[in-house]
C-alpha cells in the first residue's frame, strides 16, 4: 500500500498543471478584460523574470555541484534550450540533476503559445480551442501507444503533446471563473467520500501500470477529476476542510516554491554519499530531516537573496498584480 502510494506520487505534476493553467487563463483573461488586450511581450518578460534567472542560475552552478557529488555531466544545451522532456524520450537516461525539470519544459512550451491563444481567439470561441487540445493530446497518447509499442510510456509521459491537455483543463475552469465566479456548495460528507475514495485509488494501485489503450488514453483523467474536485472546493467552498486564506507558513511555502522545485533533485547524492555515508548513517529519518532542512534553507536563502529582485522587475510588466 505504502509503496503504491508513493510511487504515485508523480501524479502531482498533473496537479501543479491543472493549477497553472487556470491561473495563466484567469490573469490572461483579466488582463484582456482590463485593458482591452493582452501585452504579449510583457507576458513573455513576465515568465522571463520569473523562471530564467534561478533556472540558469543553477545550470552555471551545476559543473560544480558535478564535481562535489562525484556525478556524470548532464547535457547542458538541451536544458538551457527547455528540451529536457525530448531529449529523455530520445533514450537519454535521466540525468543529475536536471532530470525533473522536464515538466518545467511543458510549462515552458505552454507559455509560448498559450498569450497568442487568449489575445487573438474570440472569449466565446475559447472552450472549442480547449477541447480540440484535450481531443489532440489524447489523440497523441493513442497514436504513441500503437506506434512505439516499446517504448510509448516514455512519450506519454514526456511529450509535451501528451501533458498539455491538462493544462487545457485547468484552463477551462479559469475560463469558467472568469466568466462568472465560482461558488462550490457540496456538504462535508460528500467531500470527504470523494477524498476518501481518492486515497483508497493511491494505495490500491498504481498509475503508471498502462497495459491498454484505455490506460495510456484516458485513465488519467480519473486520476484528474479527483484533482480538479480539490481544487474547486478549496478555492471556491466557503466552507472547505482547510483554509489558507489568512497569511502564514503555507502561503511562504507558496512563494519559496520555485526554488523548492528547482533545488530539490540537487541534494540527494550530496546527503546521501557525502554526509550519509560518511557519517555510516542509514537511517532514512535522519536522511529526510537532514534534506529537508538544507533544502528549506537553501530555498528561502534563494527568494529573498535572488529571487525577490526580479520578482520586482516583473511587476513592473504586469497589468493584473500576482506573485505567479
């Protein structure tokens, strides 16, 4: 059960996808709604200030942290190009320490089309451009799954094609709310029926065990509709089980999270072959206490030491005001 557990655990990549594409949808919208338009080249500074400085930042720091960790070289070009996710479906190993920034890519790939999409496609028009993306990433997932029959988990997995359509549907609810609020009335029992469910799914199996064409295509979005029920009814159910409204720990967590994201991936083999092993250390606890700890320090150090100022130069380019 445990191990079922975690080894879901990359399902919240869908999870951070679903949330992206409906705040991107909702501020881009807003942004239209606003001024009338959508400043595409402040977007594209925006994401720019956002992402680039840490995310290259830590490329030029990475032939030392390969040498502190005794790690083969990563392939650089590929992910100072955002390419990570194509160059791991090419049979390339994932390699320390860029082998997560993968999703980061989508992300990124996401964002070049996604203002030109919003600024120039009639509001009404939107939902058919949303569901064409689904139908299309679906497509593709199939078209992976009878053409590379040994090899397509990895293109679904990876390909950018095969994870945007999450995006779209978190897209699709930012469109939703923007055009009219969203208020979710569902009682306590009902949620805690369906997180409850949710959770019996996680241990029960696994999500990766596709061995179908339904598997590869559409069991996802089960997966899904458990993610997108959360997420409605913490953001729009007055009456959710938990309510971050109020500014604290959780909400600094949120702003270190970049850096949370970028960093983690960097410190396993430091821990674990440099401090664990030379301590003669096994004990897992020690070993998470330890990475969690260094990891918090290093991301808060990042915000307010780096991060903060270009957090500032990107305000200067926003027409709705948000940390994202």
């Amino acid at each position: 059960m445990l191990v079922n557990l975690l080894g879901n655990g990359s399902l919240g990549v869908d999870f951070f996808f679903l949330i992206s594409g409906f705040l991107i949808t909702y501020l881009l919208l807003t942004e239209r709604s606003v001024s009338g338009t959508i400043g595409i080249k402040n977007f594209y500074l925006r994401r720019i200030l956002r992402i680039w400085p840490l995310y290259f930042a830590i490329i030029a720091f990475t032939p030392l942290l390969i040498l502190i960790s005794d790690q083969k070289p990563p392939d650089y070009w590929w992910t100072m190009g955002f390419a990570t996710n194509f160059l791991t479906i090419t049979g390339v190993a994932d390699l320390f320490p860029f082998a997560h920034y993968w999703s980061l890519c989508v992300e990124e790939h996401f964002y070049l089309l996604w203002p030109v999409l919003i600024a120039f496609v009639p509001i009404k028009r939107l939902p058919y451009c949303f569901a064409l993306i689904i139908l299309g990433s679906v497509a593709y997932r199939c078209y992976a799954y009878y053409t590379y029959p040994m090899r397509w988990q990895v293109y679904n997995y990876y390909h950018t094609f095969a994870r945007v359509d999450v995006l779209a549907i978190g897209s699709w609810i930012g469109y939703l709310h923007f055009q009219k609020p969203l208020v979710i009335n569902i009682s306590r029992w009902v949620r805690l029926f369906v997180y409850t469910a949710f959770l019996g799914l996680l241990v029960a199996g696994t999500s990766h065990a596709q061995d179908s064409v339904w598997a590869a295509a559409g069991r996802k979005y089960i997966y899904t509709f458990f993610f997108l029920f959360g997420v409605l009814n913490y953001l729009f159910n007055p009456d959710s089980f938990l309510n971050f409204k109020k500014k604290n720990f959780i909400h600094y967590l949120g702003k270190i999270s970049f850096g949370l994201y970028l960093i983690h991936n960097l410190l396993y083999p430091f821990i674990s072959i440099k401090l664990m092993r030379r301590w003669g250390c096994t004990n897992v606890f020690v070993f998470l206490l330890i990475y969690i700890v260094i990891l918090l320090v290093l991301s808060i150090a990042s915000y307010e030491l780096f991060e903060k100022y270009f957090l500032k130069l990107k305000s200067r380019f926003a027409v709705v005001k948000t940390n994202y």
